[in-house]
C-alpha cells in the first residue's frame, strides 16, 4: 500500500473533529502521553480520544473494530475499548479514524504490578474468555492484522535473515532450533478469538491490577498462540507458570507461542533503526524463550 507522508497532529485533528462532529468542537484537543506509532492518538476533552492510522496497512483495522469491539465487549471481564463514532477521510487525511471513550490506567509495567501472579491469572482468563466468544463471521488472518493467527511461516523469512544477522551476537544455533520447532508444531484446532498484540503497552493498570485490555487492531479469529508471547515479555518463573496453568493451551501451542516471541525479538534486534532500549529488551526476551525451550 501506498503511505502518503501525512503531519498528524493535533491541529489535524481538531480540524477533522470540527467538520464532521461539530457537537464536540468545544472540546480541547491534546496528544496523549504516548500517541503510538501504528496509530496516533489524542485526547478530546476528559472522556474521549481520536484515534488516527498512521499509514494505509492500519487503516483497514478502523472499520473492524468498529464493527467487532462492541459485540466483544459484553462478553469479556475486563473493559475494552469503546468506539463512539468513526470519522471519514478529509482535510488531506485519507483514511477513516475513530472516536473512542477514554479508559483510565496507566500500561503494564512490573512496577506498578502489585503480584504479577495474579495478573497472570488475571489476563488469562480474559483471554479464554474471549477464546470462547462465537466466531461467526469474524475477521480471519490476513493484511488487516498482519497474518496474525496464521501459520508462522508467512515470517519465515524475517526470522532466518534476522537470525543470520545476529551472528555473534546471540546462540544463532539455538534461535534457528526455537524457530524451526514452532514451525513444526503445526495448529490443527477450530479458529478461536484472539487480541493479536498482547503487549505491557496494550495493558492498563489500576491499582496494582490489570484493568482494562486496549488496541484490538490485530485482532481476528484463528490460531491463538500470538497471544502467548506476552509470557515471555512481561512474566518469568512463577507468574509465566500462573499465566500457561490457568491459559490450559497443549505443548504444540505453547511452541508456536514461542515462536512469535521470538520473531518479533529478532527483527526488533537485528533491525537496523531499532531504539537501542528496546533492542536491548529483546534481547532479554530471545534469551528468555531460548532458555524456555532449553526447559521443556
């Protein structure tokens, strides 16, 4: 897809909110403490916030979520997000974007965790719960969410050339073995709901516990093992034992779980304009699921 260089910023966006929901023009508009990359989001008054695709490939989540969100919503235990209105292409911005109802808390650091255990428990039974929602109709793996909940060989590619890129600097070996055992746990089972993104930043916190699930655009039905790999980004030892306990996923699952942990490890480390903080933090996570692996 073509992505135009597109300025979104808050004068965007008030001009966009002006024109087409005149009713909230005497609401301010500010950018949020961290507005994302995907998309770009921004505070309208105490309650709301504009939520804008950044480049044409996350555009064509907007429609979905305002279509799935609020059917998934009464289902699960924990809020997501809301979408109140979605906006159309205008004032030289190409895409649809959207109005959603603001969710307190801040993203999931284990500083502001009070037991990490229990927040293990805690989004594993959100996301059963939303592995048991009908999937009827719903979303399948494809370029709305980047193959998530697909077969792992679509990024076969990414992660070889990363791993060979890596040379010297990680257990090549090892990562290759992690890689090609993820491959071979083929998923054979009925498509299921899943979040697609299962990241510290798309998980709040309120008072030491997770309160809220958000940023649903990788969300499908399908194989549900991207869902796992926040067992290696957030949790060790006890709480990664709570988290797959309570999850009830079989050995072939929690393979290609694996696996999408360490893909996006890799090319995260081995790309070249990667923020050297977040390099490093892979780096971390390929160490944990290769010693993962080494335990099973």
């Amino acid at each position: 897809m073509h992505n135009p260089k597109i300025t979104i910023d808050a004068d965007l966006v008030r001009r966009l909110v002006d024109a087409q929901f005149p009713e909230w023009r005497h609401l301010p508009v500010s950018p949020v403490a961290f507005g994302g990359w995907d998309n770009r989001t921004f505070h309208l008054g105490d309650e709301m916030t504009v939520r804008l695709p950044s480049a044409a490939a996350y555009s064509l989540q907007v429609e979905k979520e305002h279509r799935w969100l609020p059917r998934l919503a009464p289902l699960l235990p924990l809020p997501i997000p809301t979408p109140l209105a979605m906006g159309e292409p205008a004032e030289g911005y190409p895409w649809h974007w959207s109005v959603y109802r603001w969710i307190d808390g801040e993203t999931a650091r284990s500083a502001r965790i009070d037991d990490l255990n229990a927040f293990a428990v805690s989004l594993a039974d959100f996301l059963v719960a939303l592995r048991g929602i009908d999937v009827m109709d719903g979303p399948a793996p494809g370029q709305h969410n980047f193959h998530r909940g697909g077969p792992l060989t679509v990024y076969d590619d990414d992660a070889r050339q990363a791993i060979a890129a890596l040379e010297g600097r990680i257990d090549t070996q090892a990562a290759t073995t992690v890689w090609e055992a993820a491959l071979a746990a083929t998923w054979f089972g009925s498509p299921v709901w899943f979040h697609g993104d299962v990241a510290s930043g798309n998980l709040l916190v309120e008072d030491g516990s997770l309160s809220a699930v958000i940023d649903f655009d990788t969300s499908g039905i399908g194989d549900p093992s991207c869902d796992l790999a926040i067992s290696w980004t957030l949790f060790e030892g006890e709480s990664r034992a709570a988290f797959r306990t309570r999850i009830d996923i079989d050995d072939a699952t929690w393979a290609r779980g694996r696996g999408w942990a360490l893909w996006r490890a890799l090319i995260t480390v081995a790309g070249h304009d990667a923020i050297q903080a977040e390099a490093e933090r892979q780096r971390r996570v390929i160490d944990e699921v290769l010693a993962d692996h080494r335990r099973a």
